[in-house]
C-alpha cells in the first residue's frame, strides 16, 4: 500500500548516499530548507554540513518517523503541505538555500516559490522537467517553464540520477540542478501574460493573446484593437528569446 500511495503523489526516496553528500556540500555553514525529507537519507547528510535544517514533511507517518530516529538541536521538522506553510512557520531568520528531492507533483510551485523569494537551491528533480526548464527558444520543449527559469536564474547542472537510485523505483530519471536568483523581479500582470502567450506559443502574439482574452476580461473586438498597438504582434510566440518575451509581456501589460 505504501508504494502505490508514494507513487500518486509523486515522491520517491533516494537511496544512494553518495549522492545525497553531493548535495549536501552546498549546505556547508547555512540555514537549510528541505521540502518531502521522507526517510531522511538528505536529511542526515544536511546535518552534518548546515548551521540547521529545516525540513516540511507533509505525510504524517514519515515525519512521526523522522521526529523519532533523527535528534538533532540543528533540525526543526514541520509536519504541512509546503505549499501551505507560512514565514511564521519557518521561523525567525532567514532561509539560505533550499536543498531538496522534491515530489515530481511539487516542481512547478517549488520553482515560482524560489522565483518570487529569489532564493538560491540545490534541487533534484524530473530530468524530463529539468530539460523544459533549460529548453531555448524555438524548440519543442521551450515553455512557460524555461521563460521563468531564463528570466529568474541562472542553472547549472550537477548531474543526472539513474532512477534506480530511489525507490520505489520511478519510470523516470533525475537531474540534480543548482539554480542561483538573478535579482530580477517579473510583475504580476507581466507574468499572466507570459502564461497566456505560452499557452499558444505557436501562434503569432497577436492570435496567442486574442485567444487568451478571457484571462484579462477583454471581448474579442477589445484584445483586437489592444494587439494592433504592440510592436512585435506578428511574431510566433515560440520564436522569441525570454527576454523579448519579458519586454513584450511588460508592453502588452501596460495597455490591458
């Protein structure tokens, strides 16, 4: 029963050492956050590098479990769905790093959330995900995923995880990235623009926000008339590097 339910959520459990020392070189004298700790395999070895950890276990078993075998001064465990917990939670002082397998399910938050704290991280995730987040321009793979990473940091790869390094056993491999802010903030409306482009991103700019209206409560005749002011309406979506698209998302943001 374990396995399938760990399987719908999307998380699976490292069980090479190695890597998770790997990982933990990068917690060395800094307050650590871990999101879905599970087992505490990473958990150990962030403990052994970091001025303290503090790590969100949502399953109830897992943290009682975790609460149980590792006590440490430097751990702080919080039983709560990430996305749901609160700086009040987290505690006072500040959060330098997020070092983390995260829960496949858990990737795209854990992106925008990192996003909008500009907060550096060591992450394992879906190697699949971590190929969109790195995709360029006119390929297949380029999406609103690699527009935010592109615009928000800068990411190297680690290395690549074979999947029989975790179990249960997933049908996919990892990736281990780190990824470092650049200090640049994208505004709220920007950002739904961004998303409604990339929503038809083999469309012109024009058709892609016509057809994405309704998001910004605008009747066909209004987007229209708004896209015939933009300079580059014209263009495929998919033909224009992060940083057109931060340019142009700003323009069309201005006059909806």
């Amino acid at each position: 029963m374990r396995s399938r339910r760990v399987h719908r959520t999307g998380q699976v459990f490292l069980t090479n050492q190695h890597i998770a020392e790997i990982e933990a070189e990068h917690a060395i004298g800094k307050t650590v956050l871990e999101i879905g700790p599970g087992p505490g395999m990473l958990t150990r070895a962030l403990l052994k590098k970091a001025k303290k950890v503090i790590a969100v276990e949502k399953d109830r078993m897992l943290y009682n479990s975790l609460e149980a075998r590792i006590r440490s001064k430097k751990l702080k465990l919080i039983n709560k769905d990430f996305l749901d917990i609160s700086e009040e939670d987290l505690g006072p002082g500040q959060i330098d790093i997020m070092i983390a397998n995260i829960p496949y399910q858990l990737s795209s938050n854990v992106i925008e959330w990192l996003s909008k704290k500009r907060m550096q991280a060591v992450l394992c995730l879906q190697k699949e995900f971590v190929n969109h987040m790195l995709a360029k321009e006119d390929t297949r793979e380029y999406s609103r995923l690699s527009v935010i990473t592109a615009l928000s940091f800068r990411v190297t790869k680690i290395l690549d995880v074979p999947r029989g390094n975790f179990r249960p056993i997933p049908l996919v491999d990892s990736s281990i990235i780190y990824i470092k802010p650049l200090g640049t903030a994208i505004d709220g409306k920007a950002m739904s623009v961004i998303s409604a482009l990339m929503q038809h991103k083999k469309k012109t700019i024009r058709s892609a926000m016509i057809d994405g209206r309704g998001s910004f409560g605008k009747t066909k005749d209004e987007m229209s008339r708004i896209m015939e002011t933009i300079s580059m309406k014209d263009q495929r979506v998919f033909k224009l590097r992060p940083n057109q698209l931060s340019e142009l998302s700003t323009e069309i943001a201005s006059r909806i």
